[in-house]
C-alpha cells in the first residue's frame, strides 16, 4: 500500500502546477493525505489523494475546453463537453470535444482531445510503424504545423479524419462527417494552439 500512496504523490506532485483558484482546497487535502500516511492510514491516505488527482483532472479538463477553437466562417459550435477518469484497461484518463456543424451542406466536424489515456499508445502504432499505417484503408502519413499525424479521408464515403499526438502524451483528432473536401479537417486542426495544449498539459 505504502508504494500505491507513493507513486499517486508522484502524480499529483507533477500536477500541483494545474490548482490554479483550487490551490487551497488541493493543498489542504494533499496536507490531510501526509498526515494520515504518517500515521500508517495507507488507504485512507491514498482516498485522499485519489480525490485530488480528479479535482486536477477537472481543473486541466476546463482548461483544455478553451483551447477548442471557434468554428469557421459559415459554422456553428455546439457546447463543449469534457470527461475525466483514471487511466486504466479502458482508456479513461482527461477527454474534450467540441462538434462544429455548417448547417447548409449538413457536414459536421468533432474535435476531440485525450490525455492521460491508454488510446494514445494504438495512434502511436500509426506514427512509428509505417507497416501498420499501410494496413489501414485510406490512411496515410501528413504532417500538420510540423507535427507527424495520420490522415483517413474517404470522398465516396464523405467522411475522413485527422489525428495526431503532442510530445506522445496527447492526442487530438478531427473527425468529419458529410464532408466533400478533406481540407476541412486541415483547417480546423490548424485552429489547435499546440503550444497552449502542451503548457496545459504540462503544468
């Protein structure tokens, strides 16, 4: 038990940076977990600091929200919605969408970002095994704004989409549907501040 509190210290340590207006709430908890983990509470110690870990998750979860562009000229934006969870066989970890609709043609676009997530590891399959990327239906190797990302687009199918990973810890992809000209998925993954992206996640 002691190594499970130690290694959620670990993490929360390298969050601390993310409190934001929730620093005292965050460091009074973190002060609860200390204590309780020097009395040998190990499980209670370890509630504790579970419950920090997803008081930060929420606050990065918010932040990342904001990093979702407007919509194009001729669009609309539906509300971005968020999730949080830990990171386990089912992915979970930090998720953002945000979907952009253009009401005239039908087409629609969704941008999502996940961090903290075991689904980055099949996407980084794509990026570093070129075998892998031949393998998959129309699919192919692009770079956006000098990032690697994998593109999919089908005109028969007017659908297609663009992903890619940030410094192997996030990925964003743009999915769209209805659409005629896979250059709308170029246009709106270039709308990204990678840079905010990345000092978010980073702390």
């Amino acid at each position: 038990m002691k190594k499970g509190v130690m290694v959620l210290l670990v993490v929360i340590l390298g969050l601390m940076g993310m409190a934001g207006a929730w620093a005292d709430e965050i460091s009074d908890t973190i002060e609860r977990a200390k204590t309780l983990y020097q009395e040998g509470k190990y499980s209670e110690a370890s509630s504790e600091l579970q419950f920090v870990v997803g008081q930060i998750q929420n606050l990065q979860a918010e932040q990342l929200k904001k990093l979702l562009p407007d919509p194009l000229a001729g669009w609309t934006a539906e509300e971005a919605t968020a999730s949080t969870g830990p990171m386990g066989i089912f992915g979970a970890g930090i998720s953002v969408s945000k979907t952009y609709n253009k009401e005239d043609t039908g087409e629609s676009i969704e941008i999502q970002i996940i961090t903290q997530s075991l689904l980055l590891q099949t996407v980084m399959m794509f990026l570093t095994n070129p075998m892998m990327l031949a393998a998959e239906p129309n699919a192919k190797l692009v770079r956006v704004k000098e990032e690697k990302a994998v593109e999919k687009f089908s005109a028969q199918d007017k659908d297609g989409e663009l992903s890619l990973i940030l410094e192997g810890k996030t990925l964003i992809t743009v999915t769209g549907s209805e659409i005629s000209d896979k250059n709308i998925l170029y246009k709106y993954m270039e709308k990204m501040d990678f840079g905010a992206i990345k000092k978010t996640i980073a702390g």
